[in-house]
C-alpha cells in the first residue's frame, strides 16, 4: 500500500502548523477505523470516526452539518442540525449500503449502553456516502454488520490513507480517490487547540484538478494525448469529517466546517450538479449530557472573530486531505478493465509550494 502524502513529495500546503500525524486523530480521542472489501467485483468498505473513549449517547458531542449540494443519501443529518449534537460514531460507506451501516451501528451501540447501564430508546447514528460504482458491484451490497464492528475494534490514532475502508472504490478527479486527512494547529489565549478533517473524496474532473495552484489535471491531459471533454463534469460527492477541541457552539461549528469548501475549490472542484458535497463536524470540548435532569449546562464559547484562526485552519486541512487522498491510493482496476491511477506518479519532481 502506498503511504506517501502530499508532503513526501515536498508539497507543502499551507503555512499553519500541522499536528504530529497530520492526521484528524492529533485531535486527542479520535480515532479512525476501517474495514475493507477487495476482490474481483468489489472494491468498498466502511471507515468509521470515534469521536472519544467514552460513551457518547451519554455524554453527547456537540455538533453540526451543511450541505453544499446535495446529491447524496446521509443519514442522520436532521436532529443533528435540530439538536447541535453527536451521539454516536460517524461511519462512512458507499451509497447501497447506508442502511446495513446505520443498522449495525444501532446494535453496536446498544449494547455499549447495556454494558454501561445508560438507558437507550432512541439513538442517531450518523452514516455518510459516496458512489463507488465505477469500481464495485454497488448492488450486491457486501458491507455487512461484521465490517462495521471490525472497524471500530480496529481503529485507532495512525490509520491508514487512500484506497482502504470506504475509500476502496471512490474516483476523484478522474483519479483514484480515498481516504484522506490532515490536521492543523491552533492557538487561542495562549493554550494549542486542533482541528482536524478526514475526507472520502469521490468528486471532481480530471481537467479541473489543481495542486498548489499549478493545473495538473490539463498537464495529465496532456501527457495521456487525451481530449479534453466537451465540458468539465464534477459529478460523484465528498464526505468531509471535521473535528476539533476548539470551544464552540454548534452554531460555530457550522460556520467552521463551511469552509471546507475553500479547501476544495483550491483543488479544482466548482461543486457540480451530480456532486454531494456534505460537511459534518464535532467538537470534543462541551460534552452534552443525556437525559432530563440537567436544566441548565454551562459551556463555553469562542468570539466570533477568534473562528478567523479555525476558517483558514479548516481550508489548509480540507485541501492537504483531499491532496492525501489522492497520494495515498493505488492504481485500480475496474471490472471492466478501466484502471484508476494514483497521482502519484505525476508529481515526480513537482517541487516545492505553498498555498497560493
């Protein structure tokens, strides 16, 4: 498997701080896990997100969505945006098999309230998407409830990138796609903050894809004798996780995580028609405890022109992700004989760069 990022190339994105993995994981708590199907008809998975060690349905994780276009099938984005909270992992898989997803999600997390003694009615698990068609069997739906618990015993701080877990069978930017992550670090009044972001990214055209403010999608073009196509086509969606211990409200969550999409801009995509670009974050500080007991909670907020730091954190990551998702994969071959190739074999000699 291929383990070069972005950075290995000497690619250097942005000029802020990264965390020591440079991963969503430097956000203490997190952990990311994967289960990955690959054979001849099937290239897809389920990468899950664990917010904490503890149980989350009863300390509930403040949280927020947006969706930029949307053309996809998440679940469990509604009380999410009614309550401001997070009350289960994220886990992430191919549009066909949210459902499977969500389920095993329910049963993993009742039996983690049973064993704590937390009395569950009702749970929200959250499930994201992307179409992995191009590359697997999507209808014979070969994610089950076995995958899901596999990734979250599995998971853990130093995971691994590209084409694993979810990301088996995305295509992004004509390449192939993946799992992708970076980190940024933060500093408010004199103590360091995180922020994190984990992208499958299964979006974007080939013509369209920009590293480091150089077209390299017109430059692969090129050196393939291909033709451009009649018009660019971002189509295929991006699930986009963000996570931080910054201490804010869900609503500055939301204003936060929005600006995952200058991080994709950066790299090329102008968020197409057929694209379902879906922002989900969290925030491990102001824990929301479950039940009726509590009447009022105290918590506490940054002001609002101290998210200037977090807006340009979150850009630099999204993109570094997205960056790495395409670093991190291999070539694969479709079904019918199409091979996806990673980018790394275009960026030989590339160079160094910064944000521009």
């Amino acid at each position: 498997m291929n383990r070069k990022r972005i950075a290995d190339y000497g690619i250097r994105v942005g000029n802020m701080e990264r965390g020591a993995l440079n991963k969503i994981t430097d956000v203490p708590g997190v952990r990311v896990g994967h289960a990955t199907i690959s054979d001849a008809a099937h290239h897809t998975g389920v990468t899950v997100i664990l917010p904490c060690e503890d149980n989350m349905f009863a300390r509930k994780l403040t949280a927020a969505s947006f969706v930029l276009n949307g053309f996809g099938k998440t679940q469990g984005l509604v009380q999410v945006d009614e309550l401001g909270t997070l009350e289960t992992p994220i886990a992430l898989t191919n549009t066909l098999n949210v459902g499977k997803v969500h389920d095993a999600l329910v049963s993993w997390m009742a039996e983690r309230c049973a064993r704590d003694r937390v009395q569950m009615h009702s749970i929200n698990p959250v499930v994201g998407e992307c179409n992995d068609a191009l590359l697997n069997a999507i209808e014979d739906r070969p994610v089950c409830a076995a995958h899901v618990r596999q990734a979250l015993e599995e998971a853990c701080a130093d995971f691994d990138e590209g084409d694993v877990g979810a990301g088996a069978g995305t295509v992004c930017h004509g390449l192939k796609g993946g799992i992708g992550s970076a980190s940024r670090l933060l500093s408010v009044a004199g103590k360091t903050y995180t922020l994190g972001v984990l992208v499958q990214s299964n979006h974007g055209c080939l013509e369209e894809l920009t590293v480091c403010g150089r077209r390299l999608g017109e430059e692969i073009i090129a050196q393939r004798r291909m033709r451009p196509a009649p018009e660019p086509n971002d189509r295929g969606s991006i699930m986009m996780i963000v996570a931080t211990d910054l201490p804010v409200s869900d609503r500055q969550l939301r204003r936060i995580i929005k600006r995952c999409s200058v991080g994709l801009a950066r790299c090329g995509s102008y968020f197409g028609h057929g694209s379902g670009d879906v922002m989900i974050g969290f925030t491990t500080a102001n824990r929301v405890p479950h039940g009726g007991m509590h009447r009022v909670i105290t918590q506490q907020m940054l002001t609002e022109h101290t998210l200037e730091f977090a807006f340009r954190a979150v850009a630099e990551a999204t993109q570094e992700a997205v960056l790495n998702s395409l670093c991190c994969a291999d070539d694969v071959c479709a079904a019918n004989g199409t091979v996806y190739e990673g980018i790394g074999r275009y960026l030989g000699g590339f160079g160094r760069c910064g944000l521009r």
